[in-house]
C-alpha cells in the first residue's frame, strides 16, 4: 500500500499544469475582428444621429411656418392692406423666417413663407438653410 501511494504521489507530481488563458496571437485576432464588425455599426450610428438631426430642424420648421401662415391670416383679417413681408426674423432661438408678399390683384396676394434652422449662426436665412416653404394665396374678405 505504502508503494501505491507513493507511485500515485510521483504521477501527480510528474504531469505539469497545463497553461490556461489566451496567447497574444488570439488577441490580436479578436480584437481585429471586434474592430472590424464595429466600425460599421459606429458609421450607421452616426447616419442615424445626423438623420434625427435633419428630421428634428424639418418638424420645428414646419411647426413654426404653419404658426406664422396662421398669424398672418388672422392679421390679414382685419388688415388686408398691409405689407406682410420679412427677412430672416427670428422665430425660436436658432430658427429664421422669411415672409415674401406680393399682390396679384387688388383682391389676391401670394404668401410665401420659407423658414429654416440658422447652422451658421450669421442670422441670415441663406437657400441652403431653408428647410420649410409653404405658400398660399389670401383672398380679400370684404
């Protein structure tokens, strides 16, 4: 029995730990292949993100050209006669408005209301920042 035990002692002691964990060459091509796979996902975030940006200046402009058509009409109401036109006015914080009124009878004028989001804060509403346009055309009431 003593040359059993003694036997069995020497097997264990004799095997070596076998290494655990992960070389560096394993590393490396994990982290290229991670680095690959997220780069497009990054890219799609970042589309994503300016997308909601656009979409975001689009809605408020629309909000706040429909909310100027409909003060001009009620204005228009009582006071048919006056001019209504305006250059770059500013209508919430960074957004613009630009109001263009022309008679085409004594009767019937055209509103052309352009309103866009200020990206380069000169407080002029440029083409290129116009997001919004809606025209329309008043007619004389009585």
């Amino acid at each position: 029995m003593y040359r059993k035990l003694i036997k069995i002692l020497k097997n264990k002691n004799s095997t070596k730990p076998k290494a655990t964990g992960f070389t560096i060459i394993e590393v490396a091509v994990a982290s290229g292949l991670f680095i690959i796979a997220i780069v497009p996902i990054l890219q799609a975030l970042t589309t994503a993100h300016t997308n909601t940006l656009i979409i975001e200046h689009r809605t408020q402009s629309l909000a706040l050209a429909q909310t100027k058509l409909n003060e001009i009409k009620v204005r228009s109401i009582y006071n048919y006669a006056a001019n209504f036109t305006e250059n770059d006015s500013v209508l919430d914080g960074s957004y613009l408005c630009s109001v263009i009124d022309t008679s085409v009878t004594s009767n019937l004028r055209n509103i052309e209301i352009s309103v866009g989001y200020d990206q380069n804060v000169n407080t002029i509403l440029e083409a290129d920042e116009v997001d919004v346009t809606l025209m329309t055309q008043f007619a004389k009431r009585w």
